[in-house]
C-alpha cells in the first residue's frame, strides 16, 4: 500500500446504532410462540427422520415376510406392528416420511416460485396484461383444488413427477392471485412513487421496494397451503395416483392397508395418522408465523 | 340486483369457457395417443375410423375443440371405455348420491361450525375460545380419508353399529328415506362434515368477535343487557357471510367428494372418478371433471348474487 | 430565452428565468364502470394549466381537495403521463431535448403521508442512499451522503441511520423524506402537502428547515398546500386553481392584497385569521365544489360566484392581466370586452 492509496482510501463510515430488522422481530416472537415452536419441532424431527431413516429405521423397508402378516401394534420386533406384506411399520412409516414430505412440500416451494413471479409482475405491470394473465389464473382457480389434482394427475397417469406435476399446477393460482393483490396494493404506495420519482428502473423498484414487502405475505400464504399439499398428495397416491408400490408413502400405505381394517385396524390407521400430525405441525406453524408478522413495521 | 347478477354471469361466462378448454385438454395430456385413450383397446378399426371423424382427430385442436364442445351441448359426453356406456348415462346416476351426501356434510358442518364459531367469538380469548379455535384447526388439518377410516373401524368394526361402505342394504337399490338407509349415511356425511365445520367457525368467530366489538353492542353490554335483540343484530349481521362460505363450500365438496366415496364405496361421482383412474378410463375422467367443474362454477355465480342480493354492500368488482 | 411560448411571467428579482415551464398540460381520467367496464364519464383532474416556475423563488399552489393541484404536482415528474401539453426544464423541453431520467434527476417530490413514503423494510440510511445508488453511486458513498443528509435535516446520523421508520415521529419523517429528495441533488423540488398532517408546532419547525435549505442548497420549490397562512409564509408567488384550472396566478402580496378572483377572495374570506379587526365580511364559500366529472360550462366558479352573469356560464374567461405586473386572473369581471356588466371595474 502505498501513500497514495491511504490518503484516497475513504474514511470508514462512523458506527451507527441500529434497530432489528422486521424479520429479526418476527424470528423472536415466532420463538416466544409455545406451540408454533412444538409445532416446529415435529416438523424438524420428521425431516431428520427422513434424512437419516436408513439410520434409524430398525428393519428394511422392502423385506416381506407371508408369515408375520397384519402383527398387531407391539408384536415384539414389531412395535408398530407388521403390513400386509409382513414389512415393518415402524420402518415403513420412518422411510415413508421420505416421499410424503417430498411430495407435500416440494409442489407448495415450486408454485410460491412461480406463482409470485407471476403474480407480482401481473400486479406491478398492470393494464392488459394483468388482465389477460388473472383471467387465466381464474379459470384454474374456478376448479376446486381437489379435483383439479385428481383430473390432471389422473390424466398424466400415477408417478411421482406426474403428482408433483399436478400440485404445483394447482397451487400456483391461490398464490398468484395472492401475489397480485399485495403487489398492487403495494405499488400505490408513495414509497414505490417516490421511487419511480427517483429515476429508478422498475425491475430495480421490485427488487428494492416491492419484493420486500410482498413476498412475506405470500409466503405466510404459501406456508399455510402446506398442510392442505400434504393431505392432497398423499390423497392422490391413496387413490392410485402418485406414488407407486412397493415405495413407502403414507397415503399409498393407507390405500394398501385399507383392506386390512378387519384384522388389524389400527395398524391400518397409522399411516394417516402420520399424515394428519405433520398437516396440523404445519398448520399451527403458519398460524404461528402469521400471528408473529402481525406488528407494525 | 339485476345488473349485478347479468355482470357476474358475463365475468363468468370465459372463465366457464376457459375450464371447458381444460378438460378438453385433459384427453390431449394423457400420454400416447389422444385416440388410445378414448378407446378400449380392443376397438375395431371401424369403431377407430368412427371416432376419429367424430371427434376429428386428425385436425387442428381449435376444430377438435368445438366439435367437442358441440358434441358437450348436446348432452354426448362421450363413452366409457370401462362399461360402454355413456358417460352421461354413467353420471345421471351418480350426480344425485354425490348431491345428497354433499349437502348432508354441509348442512352438519354448518351447524357444528356455527355453534363452535359462535361459543369462541362470545367468549374470545378464553379457553373456551382455544378449544374452539383448536377444535376448527383440527378440522381443516385431517385427511378427511383417513378420518373416514377412523370411524368406520369405531362405528363398524369395533362397535358393529353402522355398515362400513355402500349406500343402501344389498346393493345398490333406489334411495329411500327410511333407517335402512340413512345409517349407510351417517359416517361418510359426518366425516365430510369436518371441512366446513373447520372453515365455517372461522369465520363465525371472527364474524361475532367483530360485531361484540362494536361500540353500541358493548354499551348493552356493559348494562347487562345481552338479550334477544342483540343476539338477533348478530344472526342479522352474520348471516349473509355464513351462508355465503357455505354455499361455497358445498361446491368445494361436490368437488372434492372423491376420496371420502372412495373409502365408503359411496356411489357417487367421487366413485365414478376413482373407477375412470382405476381403469384409465380417460372419457369418464373428462366427463365428470367437467360437470363437476362446472357445476362449482355456476354454484360460486350462484352464490355472490345471493349474498349480495341479503346484503348489497358486498358486491364484488 | 423562454423555450416555450410565453406567457409574461412576473419578473420579481433581478436574474430570473424559468427554471421550469408549464404549457396546456391536461390530465383526464377516465372513470370505468358499467356493464363491460365502460367509459362512463371522465375527470378532468387538470384541463389545460400553464405557468412558470422562476428559478430560486417558491410557487404556492393552493386551492379546495379535488381541485388537481396533487395530480398537477404528479404530472411535473411524470409519475402521472400528462394527456396533453408540455414541460420544460431549464429551457430544456421533456421528450425532445430533455430524457425523462434527467428531469427526475432535477425534480424531485416529498409527498403527504411521511409514513407511507418510506420504505418500512428499509433502514433510514438505505431509503435515502437508495435513489444516488441507482444513479451510479458507490455504495459507501451512497450511505455517507446518506448520513450527511440525516444531519442537514436534523437528525444526528448516529442515532437514526440503522433506524426503520415506524420508529421515529411523524415530523422526523418528514425531514427523513426531505433528505431523501435532496439526495439527488435535484434544483427543483415539490412539495405536495409536505407539512399538512404534521402537528402545528412541528410543521413550523419544517418548514423552517425548508426555508434554510432553500438559502443554503440554492433550491427552487413548487409548495403545494390548501393551508392558506402555510402558503403565504412559504411562497413568492402564488397560483389558485379551481377545478382543474388556473384561477389566478401573481405575487403573493397582490393575491392576498387584491385578490381579483371571486373565489381567491371567497378563499381568503374562509380563512381563520387571528385577528378579530381583520375578519372580512366578504361571502364565505358554501357547499363543495361541482363534480369534476361534468364541470359546469363557461367559467366552472360560476356556480358558486356572486357576481355570476350569464355571460359566465356561457363564455369561458382566460387569464388577464390585473393592476400589479404578473399579476393574472381568470375571470370575466374586470376583462374588458368580457361582456361582463363589470367588465371594466378595476378588479
């Protein structure tokens, strides 16, 4: 370094107090949230369990045995009991966590990508446009989401992709729409004015001043739609859609045991009650995440 | 009113339009050919040549789209690889056991989730309230399916108390009102029941917590003077919102009925679907997602004009 | 010198020039409803306005809510596209000699609602830094010119810089929105009800501040307010508008002197003086202005003025020349040849 370089150096900027961000707030009171973090704490062990089944899981998920069929729940070496095929349930539950998961929350990533893309640049862009991309969404909206899932993935043909397919199709409208109405709400706002005032570029004026204040409310949005992805994609590999045998997935689990309800009724019930606590896990976390992001700033 | 009611119809009529196109294209996104899925495999090639013309394969989609349309109006939904039948044929019978179950799951949901909605706003924030507000996160959280299961292993297996699947004694015979009947009903309409229980008292809740907060309401409050009249204010006030997510989510059921008639063998549209995937029975498939969809179209159209015509303030843009 | 047509505008000090020029700008907007979402009728938010800004003197505009003095202040920076009608800057016409990014470098806005004109998600600093960085500004740079801007304005960078703005009060907003305007260095900056909703004594203590910026930065103001005393104390000049219109346009002691518009003088008459010897008896406004939708024809105060004639609903009067120089005023009585039956009374 020479001379000259320390005198052209800029004076390093005096230190200046400053105040949590709005998503620092947000993360301390979502922590101080008793049931949002229990909630979350399920979620977290599900998805270790997932990771790391092959791990965990006392037996292997695929090994069928005629003679140890439908075992009640605490048949020894069998604590929750043995399927149709004589496989472990504990073992097929911890692997099935793999799939359901992927399926349930993926579809939900993909459409909040997506559909706020949309949405947001339907909303910030306005005129024709908007009208002529909402128009489109509402037709896909104008289905129910169930059967929009059934008819798309019934057509495309059961698979994991066609499933994953299929959700995300259907969950990108509700967060479009969503997307659109905080965006142009937004944009009237006299921060985005002064901003254009300012001379900026409007792709510079939805990273800086748009995204920030939209994509929050879309996400607490996208958060809540998990559950119902959860319960919609096991849905459909419960009806043959989806996923396929011998995979371990909880609602193709359910549908292979429903046979089974006579002689060992509960064994049959486990796999939806899998589905059932992450949905609520979900659901209790996105209420938890809402009511912490109601603050003023 | 009028104006309003012939403005919906005309926002809805391309929205009808556009999932009309969907469900047209349903045939066109099932892999292979569009021909093989409408046709058993064992067509002759008469039967090919025949369908190949009537529905105009070999040409531009936009054509393909209007004969098909033409072919919709007039009733010819097409014929079900499975049976052979008309697909129309196949849903007149089912269209009826699917609106039955569907307004006996709203009607117990409505009940429930105005009673449950109305007890969490009247005592807000007490745990009366939490329960409440529990019990509706419960509601919107269960796989309905499995909740269907549940209760047939209680109610049928267990307790031996209601038959488990069907819709009727032996078979499925005509529908009549009589305790033979109803009690195949009780467990798919009560677990159908769930969902709109859950959505109903959310909004009850908020509805009443919001009314209970008005100024005036809280002056007969603090007078003691919680009576007659005031629980009328809130019916009033309520009402037209309540009913209004009601009727949406009667069409959210019709919709969404398959997978609890799939668990109750229940012989409804919902069934029809499961036995079109099943079998891969591609016209089938088509011919109800597009009743269905459309019937959940014109029901929402039905609905805004309803609610704002109890209550003008309400009309959409 | 002028690089539009003139208009003879009040030459007040020594060296003076347009620093902007405002030529038949007009704004409609178009009002949907009906069936397949119609035009059903159209405001005419601004029908046709012009003036001059002189560089270095504050113009007041004032006027009733609804009479297009916000949408005007809009229109000077193009967050709204004028329908019609010119603008030019520093003898520079927009469009054809001036790009839109040049004049936004030079005009820059402060608008009402401090709150909803900070970004909540951004830091104080990162607001103001926000518009040099996207003119090409180092960031550290950005964020010193930031920090010197808080302390121009009053507010010690220390305490405020890594601040959000539901933090802080109201006027310290408002003085945050000051430095975020100048950040650009801009020569004319608009201020659309910048003070209006600030408590009185913080509003002094802004408009101070205004003031001494003014001298210091060599600023030009377009000062827009329905707050009569406000205007008075800020501007040089003063122009009145009424429905989309120039009423009257003049210094700001021949306006509140002599005002020759009936509804300047119907304004001031409104206005709360706090000395009882001065209260007017001259007729106060009643009822609201017409409907900007369909204004009325000829002159569009003729609804509401005592001096109506038939003349006024029929003829629509222009700006005229009144007693003091620069001194203009759209009306019928005291314009010879008007056909006014006061046509030639001084106004």
């Amino acid at each position: 370094m020479t001379a000259m370089d320390l005198i052209r150096a800029p004076a390093p900027l005096a230190p200046v107090e400053r105040s949590p961000g709005y998503w620092a707030l947000v993360l301390k009171r979502l922590s101080r949230d008793k049931v949002a973090m229990l909630a979350l704490l399920v979620i977290v062990l599900l998805v270790l369990a997932a990771i790391f089944a092959p791990y965990i899981a006392p037996a292997d998920p695929y090994k069928s045995s005629m003679l140890r069929r439908l075992r009640p729940i605490g048949t020894p070496g069998y604590p929750l009991g043995a399927d149709e095929l004589g496989r472990d349930m504990l073992t097929r539950l911890i692997y099935g966590a793999r799939l359901s998961l992927l399926m349930g929350i993926t579809p939900v990533f993909i459409a909040f990508a997506i559909g706020s893309t949309i949405g947001v640049a339907a909303g910030y862009i306005g005129g024709a446009f908007n009208t002529v991309v909402m128009r489109t969404i509402d037709v896909f909206y104008a289905f129910p989401s169930v059967l929009l899932a059934i008819a798309l993935s019934g057509a495309l043909g059961a698979g994991i992709f066609s499933g994953l397919l299929s959700l995300t199709i259907v969950f990108i409208p509700p967060i479009a729409r969503i997307a659109e109405s905080v965006t142009t709400q937004v944009r009237k706002i006299d921060y985005v004015e002064a901003a254009r005032a300012s001379g900026a570029p409007g792709f510079t004026i939805v990273r800086v001043h748009v995204l920030g204040n939209v994509l929050g409310p879309i996400f607490v949005y996208a958060t809540s739609l998990i559950s119902v992805s959860m319960i919609l994609a096991s849905g459909l590999s419960f009806l043959g859609l989806g996923v396929k045998p011998p995979e371990p997935e909880w609602g193709l689990m359910l549908n292979t045991l429903r046979n089974a309800i006579y002689v060992a009724p509960w064994v049959a019930a486990l796999p939806g009650a899998m589905i059932f606590m992450t949905s609520i896990a979900f659901n209790l976390l996105s209420d938890g995440l809402r009511s912490a992001m109601d603050i003023k700033a | 009113m009028f104006l309003y009611a012939l403005k919906r119809l005309i926002y809805v009529l391309p929205v009808a339009i556009g999932v009309s196109m969907v469900c047209f294209m349903l045939v066109h996104i099932a892999p292979g050919d569009p021909l093989i899925s409408v046709l058993p495999p064992d067509a002759s090639t008469e039967l090919r040549e025949q369908m190949r013309r009537a529905y105009g394969f070999d040409r531009p989609l936009p054509v393909q789209y209007l004969l098909w349309l033409m072919n919709v109006f007039q009733g010819n939904l097409g014929t079900s690889i499975a049976t052979g039948r008309a697909v129309s044929e196949e849903l007149s019978k089912a269209v009826g056991n699917t609106l039955m179950l569907s307004v006996m799951a709203t009607l117990i949901g409505f009940v429930l989730g105005c009673l449950f909605g109305f007890v969490a706003g009247y005592f807000r924030d007490t745990w009366i309230d939490k329960l409440a507000s529990f019990i509706s996160v419960i509601g919107v959280s269960v796989p309905h399916y499995w909740l269907g299961m549940v209760l047939v292993i209680v109610f049928s297996v267990q307790l031996g108390w209601l038959p488990a699947t069907g819709a009727g004694p032996g078979g499925s015979g005509a529908w009549v009102w009589d305790w033979e009947h109803v009690k195949f009903l009780i467990l798919p309409a009560v677990t159908m029941s769930v969902i709109p229980m859950g959505i109903v008292s959310r909004t009850v809740r908020a509805l009443v917590a919001d009314i209970l907060s008005q100024e005036f309401v809280q002056g007969l409050r603090a007078k003691g003077l919680l009576d007659t009249g005031v629980l009328r204010h809130i019916v009033k006030n309520a009402a037209p919102t309540a009913l209004a997510v009601m009727g949406l989510q009667l069409g959210y059921l019709l919709g969404g009925s398959i997978l609890i008639e799939t668990v109750f063998s229940w012989p409804g549209t919902g069934f029809l679907l499961g036995q079109a995937i099943f079998q891969r029975d591609i016209p089938l498939l088509q011919g109800v997602i597009l009743v269905l969809a459309m019937f959940f179209v014109f029901l929402n159209l039905a609905v805004d004009v309803m609610q704002s015509a109890l209550d003008p303030r309400v009309q959409r843009s | 010198m002028s690089a539009l047509v003139d208009i003879a505008p009040a030459p007040r000090t020594a060296v003076e020039r347009p620093l902007l020029e405002v030529r038949q700008i007009v704004k409609h907007f178009p009002l949907k409803g009906g069936l397949f979402g119609r035009t059903t009728g159209t405001v005419r938010a601004v029908d046709g306005v012009d003036f001059d800004v002189m560089k270095g003197e504050t113009l007041g505009i004032v006027g009733e809510s609804g009479c297009g003095k916000s949408t005007t202040a809009r229109l000077l920076v193009d967050l709204i596209t004028p329908d019609a009608g010119e603008i030019a800057f520093d003898g520079r016409r927009l469009g054809p000699d001036l790009t839109l990014t040049e004049l936004r470098r030079n005009v820059q806005m402060v608008f009402q609602d401090s709150y909803a004109s900070l970004n909540p998600r951004l830091t104080l600093e990162d607001s103001i830094a926000f518009a040099p960085t996207v003119h090409g500004m180092k960031d550290l740079d950005a964020r010193r010119l930031a920090q010197e801007l808080l302390a121009k304005v009053g507010l010690e960078p220390k305490r405020f810089a890594g601040r959000y703005p539901h933090e802080i009060s109201g006027g310290q907003r408002q003085r945050v929105n000051i430095a975020r305007a100048l950040a650009l260095s801009p020569k004319l900056v608009i201020l659309d009800e910048a003070v209006s909703a600030l408590d009185k004594s913080v509003e002094a203590q802004v408009l101070n501040l205004l003031m001494d910026l003014k001298a210091e930065l060599d600023l030009t103001y377009v000062f827009i307010s329905h707050d009569l005393n406000v205007v008075r104390f800020m501007s040089d000049r003063v122009m009145v508008m009424y429905l989309g219109e120039v009423a009257e346009i003049g210094p700001v002691e021949a306006i509140y002197a002599q005002p020759a518009h009936p509804y300047t003088r119907a304004l001031l008459g409104s206005m709360p003086s706090m000395d009882p010897e001065k209260r007017t008896e001259e007729v106060v406004l009643t009822g609201d202005p017409p409907n900007p939708i369909n204004p009325p024809s000829g002159c569009r105060f003729h609804t509401r003025c005592a001096f109506a004639e038939e003349v006024c609903s029929v003829k629509k009067p222009s700006l005229h020349v009144r007693a003091t120089r620069g001194h203009l005023a759209s009306c019928h009585v005291g314009t010879p040849g008007s056909g006014h039956s006061l046509s030639e009374l001084p106004a």
